[in-house]
C-alpha cells in the first residue's frame, strides 16, 4: 500500500513556500487563461494553458485539504481553499465557453431534413 503521510508532512512543513509559490502562480496562470480566452487564441493553446492552471488550482486545494485532513480550521485555509476553487472555476468555465464559441465547420454534413444549398 502506498504511504500518504511523508507526502502530506512535506505539504504541511513546508506551507510558506507552497504557498508563496501556488497563490501567484494561480493567480497569474488563470489570468493567462482568461487573456487567451479574450484575444481567441487556438484551441490547442487553450487546452494547454487551462490544464496547467487547473494543475496549480488542483495542487492547491489538495494543499489546503491536507490542513483540513489534521483539523486545522482557520480563515486562511478557507481562502486558500476559495482561491483553488475559484481558479478551477474560472479555467472549466473558461475552456466551455471556448467550445461553445468555436463555429461548427461540418454543421451541413450532419443535419436532418432538406439538403443545404452550399453541398
């Protein structure tokens, strides 16, 4: 069986640093994503930002669930908790509305009915 607990101790000894490094990171990765999202970068560099910001949103909040796991409840473990959440949020939502945007180029191949005048 694999052991969780030098993996957690390493996260809750050195929290500072985790810290100091994942809330810019975060910050700055899903604002990257958000910026892409503005400007209609390509899909494939979409795809690519929003996992490595959902990576940094997902460290984080197994970051603050390591704290919660011991008992540790105070307020900045919920702001951090918030922060990872909001991030992933906002990188799903990001690469939806992408999707949703992106125009369907074979729409005339796959519909029902009377054939489309440009076939």
């Amino acid at each position: 069986m694999f052991d969780l607990n030098p993996i957690l101790e390493f996260s809750r000894t050195n929290c500072v640093a985790i810290c100091a490094a994942l809330v810019p990171a975060n910050l700055l990765a899903t604002s990257q994503t958000l910026l892409m999202l503005w400007f209609r970068r390509p899909m494939r560099q979409m795809w690519l930002m929003v996992a490595i910001a959902s990576l940094y949103a997902l460290v984080m909040v197994l970051h603050v669930m390591t704290w919660l796991m011991i008992g540790v409840v105070m307020i900045q473990t919920f702001i951090l908790l918030g922060l990872g959440a909001m991030c992933l949020c906002t990188n799903l939502g990001a690469i939806a509305y992408a999707i949703y945007r992106q125009p369907n180029l074979y729409r005339e191949k796959f519909t029902v009915g009377k054939p489309s005048p440009f076939a």
